[in-house]
C-alpha cells in the first residue's frame, strides 16, 4: 500500500529563470514556423548567457523559400521574447543582446522515417517513453506541491508586470515542502523562494514583506501555520540575475514543466520540438488520457506509459497504473485507451489540434494543470474522452 503520511517537495521557476527564457524563445520559434504551416517540422534549441542568444537546431517547410525567409529572419522572435519577460538589465537587454542564429534544414534521414505518404504512414519523430499522471489532491488534476509552486510564481509575476511592485525582476524560483496525512495534503511544512531584485540594499526581510502577502494569497487557508519555515532569498542580495547571471538552456527544466519529481518522467524536453516528436505530444496525450481517467472517476491517481519507435506509428506499449486507487482493473484502462483514442503521432495531434501556434505560453508555469483555451492551448487539459474510456472498461 502506498504511503499515506510523508513530506513531499516540488519546485518551480519563473519565465525570467536562463532555462525558461531559453524555452520561451525556442517555443516562439516553433509558433512562428507553425503559423506558416501546420506541418512545419522544427526542432529548435536555445542557449543564453551574458549578453547573448544563439539559437539552431533543425526546421523543415514544404516551402524551401518561405524556410530560407523565416530561418534567416527570427531575431525579432528573440527581442519580443526577452522584452516580454522583462529583461532590460544592463547585461542582458532586449534591444542590445547578441544573437547568433544557426537554424539548418532538417535532417534528410530523420524526415523519411517521419514523414508518410505513397502508402507508409506517419512514423514517431524518435523512440522513448512517455509519461502521463492525474491526481485527485488539487481541482486540476495535478500533484499539489508543484501547483501551488507555480501559483506562487505566476502571480509575482502578475504583480511585477503591473507596476504594483516594481523592485521584483524576472529571474525567480519557487519550493513548496507540504505535509500529508491520510494521502491529503494538509500543510505548508516549508516555503522556499528566490527573487531577484532591483537594489542591493533590499534585504531578505524586505523582500519577504514583499512576496509573503502574494504567497499566501494563492495558497490555500489553513496550509500556512506557525510552524511553517520561510526562507525567502536565503544567500541575501540577488540583483545580477537571468542569463547575465547564469547561463540557460532549452529543455533543462523538464521536472518543472511536468509534476514536480511526482510522477515518473521518460526523460524528454517539450519545447522547441514540434509535435511530430512524440517526447512532447505524446506525454501531452498520456496527461490528457491520466487525466480523463481520474475524472471518470475509475481512479483517484492514475499514471499512464506509452513508448514508440522512430519511424514506427503505433505505440509499442500502454501502461496504467492506478496505485492502489482504482475502482477498474488497470488492465481494462489500458484497453479502453486502445480504442478511444488513436495514438498514432498523426492520431495525437489530430485529436488534440496540435498542429498550431499554441506552444509558446506553454513554456512557463508547467504545461499540465492549466485552463484550456478557446484556441486550442492546453488541449490535452480537458476531460472530454471520460465518458469513452468509462463506456470501455
């Protein structure tokens, strides 16, 4: 049986942290090249340090000119990108960073594996095994730890972009540490947070009069108690921040952009890749599929595994895991999922609507536990395949 009384830890990291700048660049490349056509393949990767931005990696266009145009041509992407998250620091500003675009065309002995057409259907962009997980503990469907540590960092966010404290900077992290009992989560045993700044004459204990009223705003009541342990900008002074302070890269955040070290993890990034790359659709469709099982109620905690093999369509293997929670034998799951819903690359991102530019707001706050939007973002957030895989088992 599983544990039922424990501490369990997640973090989180802000948009201005050096891997999700990184992440968000990447993304509104992808956005871009998908805007133009809903088939483009892109596998695009971004590094950032002091002063500068390199971008490469792969792209593809049915259009070899239109390519040639957007390849050479995304260093507006990267300003807007940096100037929206808030950088204009004297080492590391929009209007003055460096950037060094080494996109290249795709690679012609990945496309023939991917590509269908004449007969041969579309084939997974790689092999690897993904990892879908829903939980009963948050209105979400996602592990509480990792949630509330985004909450927190979102709404800093809100709050610095608005003016309404204007001494809070991009670059931040989160750690929430909760207490169950019984399998709930009860309490705040510790909050960790790391903010930077404006002025090196802030200290700790001004920066937490800033961020404690926001913290336990999103917090729910009764979890914050007198035994919680703060530890708000433990060093001191965090004023040199973002890349400037520390370098960043696409793809090194990907427990943060999933469930928080809560779930198993198949050890693929998401952004930057378009979603031909099963490592991000198809850990899209297995959230999308956990999560559709715990609002059928056949469990309280589901974890869902599917793996692939490049240039292969179908999945090899379906997985469930209930943890001792179902109301269904995990084995009926794994054959209802068979049959509601194709999860071949093609079948995914037909059912999801994937093939769009909705991936850029993904690249920050996680990309499970959010609202669908009316435009297709976070797709694989709804629950509208409960009934078919309920009827199945």
């Amino acid at each position: 049986m599983a544990r039922q009384d424990y501490t369990f830890t997640s973090e989180s990291v802000s948009e201005g942290h050096p891997d999700k700048v990184c992440d968000r660049i990447s993304d509104a490349v992808l956005d871009t090249f998908l805007a133009e056509e809903p088939e483009a393949r892109v596998a695009c990767e971004t590094f950032a340090t002091t002063n500068r931005v390199v971008i490469g990696g792969e792209v593809g266009l049915s259009d070899q000119e239109k390519l040639t145009e957007l390849k050479d041509n995304l260093a507006h992407i990267v300003r807007r990108c940096v100037r929206e998250i808030g950088y204009e620091q004297d080492e590391f500003h929009w209007r003055t960073l460096e950037i060094t675009n080494l996109l290249h065309e795709q690679s012609a002995h990945i496309a023939q594996g991917v590509n269908g057409g004449e007969g041969k259907e579309e084939g997974a962009g790689d092999q690897g095994i993904m990892f879908g997980y829903a939980t009963t503990e948050t209105a979400a469907l996602m592990p509480a730890p990792i949630q509330y540590a985004h909450a927190i960092l979102r709404r800093l966010a809100e709050v610095r972009k608005s003016g309404e404290q204007p001494t809070l900077r991009p670059d931040a992290k989160s750690q929430i540490s909760l207490r169950y009992a019984g399998g709930k989560p009860v309490e705040v045993t510790s909050i960790v947070l790391s903010t930077q700044h404006c002025d090196e004459s802030q200290t700790s204990a001004d920066i937490r009069a800033i961020v404690e009223p926001y913290i336990r705003e999103v917090l729910p009541d009764g979890f914050i108690t007198p035994k919680t342990e703060w530890w708000v900008n433990p060093t001191g002074t965090f004023v040199i921040g973002g890349p400037d302070g520390d370098a960043g890269l696409t793809g090194r955040k990907i427990i943060v952009d999933t469930y928080g070290g809560a779930a198993p993890h198949g050890g693929g990034a998401f952004s930057g890749k378009d979603p031909t790359k099963v490592d991000r659709s198809a850990a899209y469709a297995a959230r999308y599929l956990a999560k559709n099982v715990v609002a059928a109620g056949m469990a309280e905690r589901c974890t869902i595994q599917l793996s692939y093999a490049i240039g292969v369509a179908r999945p090899l293997s379906i997985y469930a895991d209930t943890h001792g929670t179902g109301e269904v034998d995990p084995a009926a799951i794994e054959r209802a999922i068979a049959h509601a819903m194709d999860l071949t690359p093609r079948g995914i991102r037909k059912h999801l609507k994937l093939n769009q530019p909705i991936f850029e707001r993904t690249a920050a706050y996680g990309h499970f536990g959010r609202e669908p939007d009316a435009d297709g973002g976070f797709s694989w957030e709804n629950t509208d395949l409960a009934a078919a895989l309920a009827r199945g088992v």
